[in-house]
C-alpha cells in the first residue's frame, strides 16, 4: 500500500529548516511513499480578519468555509494537506515561537475544524499522523515555545503527533549539515513517520524520545497554572498545549514530575471527543452572544463611544 506524506516548510530556501524537512521527506520516499512538499513563502496567504464567519455557522451546526478561500491559496494547500496519511512540518524559529509566516496559515485553520466536518457529514475521517521540527540558532532557552507552538496548530485538523525535533544552534544558512547527529535524527523522524502510518490508527503512539517534555500525554515541555475553567472544572496543574490536568509530584529522588489525574484528559484537545468540549464552550458564548438580540443591543449602543472615538496616528 502506498502512502502520501506532506512536507510543509516556512523557511529560507535551501535554509535548515528545507534541508533538515528533506532529509526527513527523503527517508519516508526511500520507505516507499509519495511524497508532496511545499514551502508556505510561495504562496499567498490573508491573515485571518476574526470574522468568525465559520464559528458562527459551527454553532449553529452549518459549515460556511472561510469568507478568504476565494482570495488566497489557503484552500488550495488544505485540499492536498488533508487528503494525507502524514504531514511533517519544518518552521524556523527567530524569537521564541514558530515564524510567522506559518502562524499566518495555521491561523486559517478553523474553519477546516475536522471532528466538526466530519460530525455533520462534510467530509469523511482520516487518520493522519505529524512531525514535527522547529530550527533555531540558539538553544532551547531561545526556542522555549517553537514546539508547542507548532503542537498548538495541530489539533484542528487533527493531526496526531508521533515525533518532534528541536534542532539548536544551527544560525547559518545550511549549517545543519555539519552536525551529522541532526541528520541522522531528521532521518530518523522520517522512519518514524512511515511506521506510524503503518500502524493501525487505534494503536498508533509516540515514537520521539520517551522522556521529551513535562507533559506525558503530549510530550510538550510547558505547563501552567490552573484555573476554574468554563463549566466549572478545575486542575491545580494543566499542560498549556493539550489541555491534560493533574498536579506536580515529587519522586524519590526529589525530581518533580507532571501527573495527569483520573479526569485530566477531559479535555485533552489532542482527541475529537476532547476538542467537542471545546466546540460546547463556543455554541455558550458565541451562541449565547449572537443569539440573545439584547445583549447585541446593549453592545451596539455601548460600542459607538468606541467606533467614534479617534487618536492621531502615523
């Protein structure tokens, strides 16, 4: 059987984050796969204006696309990206976070909201399996949310992460491929790629470093306070990237480690059932908004204070 693997790069090209992609790419081609990659800087892609056009529609269980598909390439890629077996992605990092030009487009993202589409016939399920690699010229410290970053991007289509890399210290243009170890790993991640999509979707796990992260659900190295959440639920602990709540504990050796309790993956957004949670929340506020004509009311009359008021500008 033949599988389609996507490469989607947001680098300079020829850069490290092309070259390492390619190396990954290369090993999934020599695994038997077809293999289509982009780099999202030749295409044309809006930022999104927050119409909520499609969340609307969402709450009201319709599908309206995005008002944008028609101006830009954003649809031209989904169509492709979501007919695929795997996707690895392959962004550079300049400060901290993925570059924006790949935020540009994953921001566009939901109104292909998947576990939506498929819920009211739109399209049909597929499984479909990510990597993974965020490229910087420093270490992690300079590349604290380039990982989650990019994991954040993921659930909407509902790509389940099997591996990810973060590839330090490489500032120069192709200076990934004096490290031989890195290419290695991008290789690596490529093997991975092609066992995952060999695997039956339900047995289907992690294959990147066992220990990677604080979050073992997700393997994401940021966690956060908790706080009471919209219905009322509570963790003193929650991972900031797929939403699994716990606490921390101390082990014996006097480690701390992140401990997801009975009910933490309630919501853990890395699932459909997990992300409907997220789609009730939305049909409360955004439905109980533009349903209730009052509180639109009250909003018009208030908001004209704002819409009237001008500073000078540049």
């Amino acid at each position: 059987m033949s599988y389609k693997v996507m490469g989607i790069t947001a680098g300079r090209k020829n850069g490290n984050s092309e070259i390492l992609l390619k190396e990954a790419l290369m090993q999934c081609e020599k695994e038997g796969a077809e293999v289509t990659m982009i780099n999202l800087r030749d295409y044309h892609i809006i930022d999104c204006t927050g119409c909520t056009s499609c969340t609307k529609a969402m709450s009201q269980g319709k599908n309206a696309g995005c008002v944008l598909d028609e101006k830009d390439d954003k649809k031209k890629i989904m169509d492709v990206m979501l007919n695929q077996d795997a996707v690895i992605f392959s962004v550079p990092t300049y400060d901290l976070m993925p570059a924006s030009v790949y935020l540009t487009f994953a921001h566009r993202s939901l109104s292909y909201e998947t576990s939506f589409l498929e819920s009211i016939g739109a399209i049909e399920h597929k499984d479909r399996v990510a990597g993974l690699i965020s490229v910087g010229g420093s270490t992690r410290a300079w590349q604290s949310m380039a990982l989650e970053g990019l994991q954040a991007t993921m659930f909407t289509t509902d790509m389940k992460v099997v591996d990810m890399l973060l590839a330090t210290r490489v500032p120069g243009n192709g200076q990934c491929l004096l490290n031989d170890e890195l290419m290695e790993r991008a290789r690596l991640m490529g093997a991975h790629i092609m066992e995952a999509v060999r695997t039956p979707a339900e047995d289907r796990k992690w294959l990147g470093e066992e220990d990677m992260g604080w979050c073992p659900n997700c393997h994401s190295n940021a966690l956060v306070l908790g706080e009471v959440q919209w219905d009322g639920l509570y963790y003193p602990v929650e991972c900031q990237v797929c939403g699994a709540g716990g606490n921390l504990v101390q082990t014996e050796d006097g480690k701390w480690k992140f401990v997801i309790q009975e009910n933490g993956l309630l919501k853990d957004r890395t699932t459909v059932a997990g992300r409907a949670k997220h789609l009730e929340e939305i049909a409360q506020t955004q439905g109980g908004f533009f349903g209730d004509p009052e509180k639109m009311a009250i909003v018009r009359e208030k908001k004209m204070k704002y819409v009237n008021k001008t500073f000078k500008t540049i």
